[in-house]
C-alpha cells in the first residue's frame, strides 16, 4: 500500500468520524437521539474549573491595570513581551512629576524655601516611583505570571481533554444510536421473515447488530478512558486554588511593602518641609512658626492672634537661639497640631502650654518637650516661646 493510498483512506476515515459526530450532535439538539450524561462528580469539577478560569481572568486583568493604570503602556508591554524582547525603560508618573519638581526647584533657586521644597518633595516622588517599580516587578513574578500560566497552560490542557471527551461521548451516542437503528432493523427482518423467509436479509442485520455492539463496548472504554483523564486534569484545581492563595499573599505583602515605604518617605518629608523656620521667614514674609502640614481655621486664628507686629522674626528666632545655647527651660505655647511620628517623639494639641528645653546633641529644628509625665521631641516650627 502507497503512502497516498493510506493517506486517502485515512482522511476518508476521519471524514466519516466527523460527519458521524456532526449527525449525532445535530440530532441531539432537536432531540432525536439520546445523549450520555457525564456524571455529577465531574460535571461539578467541569463547573468549578470554568468558574476558576472566569475569575482569575477578570482578576488578572484588573491587577494589571491597577499596577499599570496606562493602556497605551500595557499594550506596548504585551508586544514586547509576545517578541521575547525587554520594554524600553521610561519614568512612570511618580518619576516624572518629581523629576519636574526638582528642575523647577533648580529654576527658582535651592536657597529659597519654595525651591528647596520642591526639591525635596522631588526627590521624595522619585523614592516612591522606584517603589512603585519594586511593586509592579514583585507582583509581576509572584501573582501575575502565576495566574496566566493557569490561562494559558493549565487551562488549555483541560479545555483540550474536555473537547476530546465531548468527541469521544458523540462517538459513543453514535455506535449506540447505530446498534439501536440495527436491533430494530433486525427485529423487523425477522418478523418479515415468518410470511416471506429470507435468511441473507436475517444473517445481514445479525451481523451488524454484533459490529455495533463491538463499536459500542470500544467507544465506551474510550470514553471511560478520556473522562477518567478529565477528571484528574480537573481534580488539580484544587491545588491550583491553593498555589493561587499563596501567590496572593505574596501580592498582599509586596503592597504592604510599598505603602510602608510611601508613608515612611511621606513623613520623613513632611517633618523635612516642617523644618523651614529662618527659611521660610525670608522667602516667603512668613512667620518661622508656619508649618507646612496642614491646618485646622482654629490653628490659623490662633496663629494670627500670636504674630503681633510688635513681635519680629528675629526676636522670635533668637529666642529659640538663647534657649538652645542656655541649659534652662521655658515654657512654649503649640500654635498647630502635630502628631508624633515614632515614640521618641510628643504628640502636640494647638493652644495647649508645654515645658521645652535643649539637649545636648539634638537637631537644631527640635526642643524636648515635656506635658506632665509624658516627654519627647517636638519641632520648633510648632511652638511659640512665652515669658
């Protein structure tokens, strides 16, 4: 036999097989043949691994908007990543705007207090966009690549072996469509037979009826076979759902990573910014006890009532000066909130009358302060010296 001969019998083979498959689903839809139900065990599994398929989906999409909210970027990235080739590096947002703040702090001059804060804050965005890098790049590795490797490998395994399972149940439903056909075929050639015998006819039908049996005992270890293998493919969706849950923790931590590092370089900056005292005085007319966190309409009131003209910067500045050169105490009126960063620092209520004193070693933008049995740091730029 030539290779093309067995080539033509073998697609004419294939042919039939489909066409046969093609009848039986056909005939099944307008419910004239009956179908073999998979049982409730696997039809369970079959459910929950589209349910699983259907969620990760969705969560996987929106982690990568969340992490790259830029659709242009994310479209970019996946061709890239679809040539094997590296993304060309660019500043994200945070990057960006920083690097901006800090030309425009050069621009407007260092020594001045807007351009030094501009600065600083600069320098701040670029610590959180780096952050943001470390966060996109963990949670790539440790939760994204997890999920679509489940799309894209796992899952197609079993979408694959449950197609092959759908194919060998309509050849199943076929052989038994065709041994039934075959039964009553011969039934009907047997009744025939008592008025007008014909044996051959009797022989054919007998014959058929014993190949369809045989086809049928074949597709049905075929089809126990291939849902056999189905359901162990599908029984491991269970450990994907466990392997999925540690993956989600290690997202979980690497956020909680990154949102502890922004509010640690928040408040580094923010006691940064509240340190300006003879800074802010010159550039901006200001008094040296302005801060620059935000105020409450009754911290602003009491500040205005405290700044009387009679009072100048250089008096009030020099009077922290001789305290810090002296080794007394003086008492000192909070003009603004403030809450202490760590424990070596004292939390401060607006208008409320606290004791301050230099130690020996501190920064210059800070007193001890003292309210009965509590004590810590609190910044300079928050009190006002009384007599």
């Amino acid at each position: 036999m030539s290779i093309m001969d067995f080539n033509v019998k073998k697609f004419a083979a294939d042919a039939g097989t489909f066409l046969s498959r093609a009848v039986q689903f056909t005939e099944e839809k307008l419910g004239q043949a009956e179908k073999t139900e998979l049982d409730a065990h696997l039809e369970n599994l079959l459910s929950k691994a589209e349910c699983t398929k259907l969620w990760t989906e969705k969560i996987m999409k929106q982690t990568e908007v969340l992490l790259q909210p830029n659709p242009n970027a994310r479209i970019e990235e996946f061709v890239y990543e679809k040539l094997d080739r590296k993304a060309p590096s660019r500043m994200n947002n945070p990057e960006l705007l920083g690097q901006y703040m800090i030309d425009a702090g050069n621009e407007f001059g260092p020594g001045t207090a807007y351009g030094n804060a501009l600065i600083k804050c600069g320098e701040t965005q670029k610590r959180i966009g780096t952050a943001d890098r470390e966060l996109i790049q963990t949670s790539a590795i440790n939760f994204l690549t997890p999920l679509r490797n489940f799309i894209e490998g796992d899952y197609k395994t079993i979408t694959k072996e449950r197609k092959l399972l759908q194919n060998k149940r309509l050849d199943l439903d076929a052989a038994k469509t065709r041994l039934k056909k075959a039964k009553g075929a011969e039934a009907r050639a047997a009744q025939l037979n008592i008025s007008q015998p014909e044996e051959n006819n009797i022989m054919i039908w007998a014959e058929e009826v014993t190949k369809s049996e045989q086809d049928v005992r074949i597709t049905q270890s075929e089809f126990d076979r291939q849902a056999e293998i189905t359901r162990l493919l599908l029984e491991g969706i269970s450990s994907t759902h466990a392997h999925h849950l540690r993956c989600l923790n290690d997202f979980v931590e690497a956020q909680m990573t990154y949102y502890a590092q922004c509010y640690q370089y928040m408040l580094d900056l923010q006691k940064q910014l509240g340190s300006f005292p003879s800074t802010f005085l010159s550039n901006n007319n200001q008094s040296s006890s302005t801060p620059v966190p935000s105020v409450s309409a009754s911290s602003v009131l009491a500040s205005a009532s405290a700044s009387l003209p009679s009072v100048s910067n250089s008096v009030i500045t020099s009077g922290f000066s001789e305290l810090k050169a002296s080794s007394g105490s003086r008492k000192a009126r909070v003009l603004y909130d403030y809450d202490a960063a760590n424990s070596s620092e004292l939390s401060l209520l607006a208008d409320e009358v606290i004791i301050v004193y230099s130690v020996p070693g501190m920064d210059s933008d800070w007193l001890m302060g003292e309210r009965g049995n509590q004590k810590g740091k609190v910044p300079i730029t928050y009190l006002e010296l009384l007599n």
